[in-house]
C-alpha cells in the first residue's frame, strides 16, 4: 500500500499521526482507530483488495475484515473524516 493514501489521516483535530506510529505494532486505542480507518478508507475509498491490505501491513485477512468493519463503524459515527 502506498503509503502516502494514509495521508489525510494523519491529522485530526489535536492528533497528529506519522506512518511508523500507525503501522507500527501495538494496541494503542488512537493507534488501533487510525489503523482501522486506514483499512476501511483502503478498501473502501480505494478499492484496495483485503488480501493485498493483509500482505502489506503483515496481518491475518480477518485482521484486515475487522479493521475495516470497525473503521466504518468510526467513519459512520463522524470521528473522523479522510478530507480534515
């Protein structure tokens, strides 16, 4: 995944994330909610299949599944939103 699709995530009110933090490894709740909004805006927004998101970011396939189920979750309850 290229890396710069994660760009309007990184920024958000008074967060502001870089790429080792949000692909890096850990169970951070800001770090797990940008993941999981990354995941859903790839495949949703971007068309990015879940496998190839999988592949990239070195998790399981239902890692990805979750992800993105819960990353719309988020992007629905208007917490975040890829144009801020």
């Amino acid at each position: 995944m290229d890396r710069a699709a994660v760009h309007p995530i990184r920024r958000h009110k008074r967060h502001v994330f870089n790429d080792n933090y949000i692909f890096g490894k850990g169970r951070q709740r800001d770090r797990v909610r940008a993941r999981d909004l990354v995941c859903y805006w790839s495949v949703v927004e971007l068309g990015i299949s879940m496998a190839d998101l999988a592949r990239k970011l070195e998790v399981t396939l239902s890692a990805v599944s979750y992800a993105v189920r819960r990353g719309e979750k988020e992007a629905k309850q208007g917490h975040f939103n890829p144009e801020d």
